[in-house]
C-alpha cells in the first residue's frame, strides 16, 4: 500500500470516530489510547491488502513444489475436537492424504483466543504445518489483545478459503424463550439472572457488541473451548451461546438446547425453519467467518496454489460437500486471491463495528 493510500485510509478513519453513533447521538472525538488502538486495527487491514499482491506475484519455486509433501503434513487447528473446523479439516485429510501419498496429523490445540495454534504454526515455520483456521480465530485480536503478538503480512501465507461457518445463537431448552425478541425481554426483566458464553474470537466479540447494544446486564462466562460451553448450555450451567451450528445441532435435535436465530442473510439450507438473526431483528449478531488454510510466510505460490487446487478438488466431490453443509458449514472455496480478499472484508467489518460503539480501545493498551 503506498504513502498516499495510506494516509486516505487513515483521515477517513478520522471522520468515521466522529460519525454519529447509535440513537444519533454523535461520538466523540478520539483520545490518543483510542488513536493507537485504530492505528491497531488499520495496520491489520492494511496487512491484509499487503497480502494480496503476495499471493500472486511472489516468483514460483520449480524445485519445491513438485516434491511436497516428502514425509507427513500437519494440520494445526485452534479449536477442539467436534467444532466445525475441526470436522472439516478431518473430514478433508482422508481423502487429501490419498492424493499426497503421505499421513495428515491432525493437532487440536484450543485455547488463548487461537493463540496457542498460532503460535504453533508460526513456531514450526515448516512448509509441512500447514493452519486451518475460522477467521474467528484471528479478526477480534486488534481489539481484545493488549498487544498484538503476530503479523498477518509477515507470518500468514493464504492457500485457500473452504467454508464459512454459519453461525447460531442458542439458549437451554429450559429459557421460556422461543425468539430472540422473548430473551432480550426476560434479560432485561430479570438483570443477572443469565449467563451467556460466545465460542472465541469473533463470537465472543460479537457477544459483546450485543449485549452492549441491547443493554443487557448479562454475565459473560470465558470459555477455553467452546465445545464445552455447548455442553454447559445443554446442562443449563449457561443460558445463552453464540457459536457455530455444528456445536450446537446435536443438542439442538436433542431437546437440551433451542436454536433461536442463525448467522447470514438467508436460511441456510439445513435449517430452513430457524430465522436468521436479520429475521429476528438483530443484525448486530450477524458474524460472518470463513475457515481456510495458510502455510508459512515464504512457502512458494506454486506449491500454495497446487495445495487450493487438491483442496477445491476433494471440497467439490458430493460427499464431502453434503457432510460439510451437514455439519452446518456453506462450502465457498478458493485460491489465495479469494482468500485475501474475504479476510480483508471481514476485517473491515469487524474495524466497523468497532469504530461505531466506540469499542477500538476495548482491551487494549498503549503500544510501548
């Protein structure tokens, strides 16, 4: 990104502190805590668009790529076994290993917010880690970490986009609530009585946001994996759970837990009797994640974009597709470029979001 770009992007950034926030009142001016954390988040989108030209003009290594893999990949993924991304990316490495005549290890390593996966990818610096990861994982971090541990520029190379996890709000089967509109009412009718959990990243974020907005005085549990958070919602230790279909469906169809809205603009096709939450009245709910891979910052494009190719090959055969939709995720694949380019929009939103409530402080503290 030039100098000029740049500056524009910064100077509109300005004016939007100071647009009219909710209700029409209009927002303050940015104080500089407030400056540094949107020069925070700026210098995440602009990492994003950083990525683009990388994916494409990056010279091609001929000696690399025609001999990968040479001994078993490795599939680092931040979140538990059952989640929607983990049942993706096993349900690819049977038929990927097929195709690369070598082993897929998959490794759950949940926890810290998707930092203990990130960590482990960037530590490994091995074209054979390989990450595969829901952008939920990494678009939050510019406004819940005090300081930003990664850089997507250096650290991230895009391979390829696969799915965006459509996700759900739920509540326990025992709240005497059968809409959206019916919670918000009993929250605000009985203050602290619920507890409310949102799977890591951008659903908790956007949990947040909610509650913020809607003025609920709800408490808001941590949860280290969100499969867990699925369970305690069945069991009633929790009330309320914003997180991706597939954790909750089980218990869905099971009775313990009642789906009241789902994420996206349209009713995905395996649910089509649940509203979406535009349906219902609250797009402040709508998230929007996408799951992909990334390799190490200096791994060739010939070979990232052979890796798309094999993935968007086994992510098209019908089996697969049906048990991914299945599953709760709407197939949407593509190459590096694709990739980049959604990453990009949902850090736009999310930078949004931010801006709009006043929250691109939130959580973080002058960088020293």
């Amino acid at each position: 990104m030039d100098c000029n770009s740049s500056r524009f992007s910064i100077e509109q950034s300005r004016k939007a502190g100071t647009a009219k926030g909710r209700g029409g009142k209009r927002m303050g001016r940015l104080g500089p805590r407030g400056r540094r954390a949107l020069v925070t988040v700026l210098g995440l989108t602009a990492s994003l668009v950083a990525l683009i030209p990388a994916a494409s003009a990056e010279p091609s290594a001929q000696s690399s790529a025609p001999s990968w893999p040479q001994r078993p990949v490795r599939f680092i993924l931040p979140f538990g076994a059952g989640t929607a991304t983990d049942v993706a990316a096993r349900l690819m490495s049977e038929k990927l290993s097929a195709r690369w005549g070598r082993p897929i290890v998959i490794e759950n390593r949940p926890g810290a917010d998707g930092l203990l996966a990130i960590n482990a990818f960037i530590s490994a610096n091995d074209d054979h880690a390989l990450l595969y990861a829901s952008t939920a994982s990494f678009m939050a971090h510019p406004y819940t970490l005090e300081k930003m541990p990664y850089n997507l520029d250096r650290d991230f190379a895009p391979i390829a986009r696969v799915t965006d996890t459509i996700l759900s709000v739920a509540v326990n089967s025992a709240v005497k609530a059968n809409t959206l509109k019916d919670f918000v009412a009993l929250a605000k009718a009985q203050p602290g009585k619920f507890n409310a959990a949102g799977a890591a990243g951008v659903p908790d974020f956007t949990l947040r946001y909610f509650l913020k907005v809607e003025n609920l005085d709800v408490t808001r549990v941590p949860y280290k994996d969100v499969v867990q958070a699925a369970t305690d919602l069945s069991a009633g230790q929790i009330q309320f759970l914003v997180s991706s279909y597939a954790v909750v469906r089980a218990a869905s169809e099971a009775g313990t837990v009642r789906v009241l809205a789902v994420g996206g603009r349209e009713r995905p096709s395996f649910a089509p009797n649940i509203p979406t939450v535009h349906e219902a009245g609250f797009p402040t709910l709508n998230v929007e994640t996408t799951a992909g891979f990334y390799g190490p910052r200096g791994m060739a494009r010939e070979l990232r974009e052979r890796i798309a190719k094999d993935v968007i090959a086994v992510v098209a055969e019908p089996e697969i597709t049906k048990r991914l939709v299945a599953t709760g995720q709407a197939v949407r694949t593509g190459g590096p470029e694709e990739l980049v380019q959604t990453l990009r929009q949902q850090a736009d939103q999310a930078a949004t979001v931010a801006k709009t409530l006043g929250l691109q402080a939130a959580g973080l503290k002058a960088d020293k």
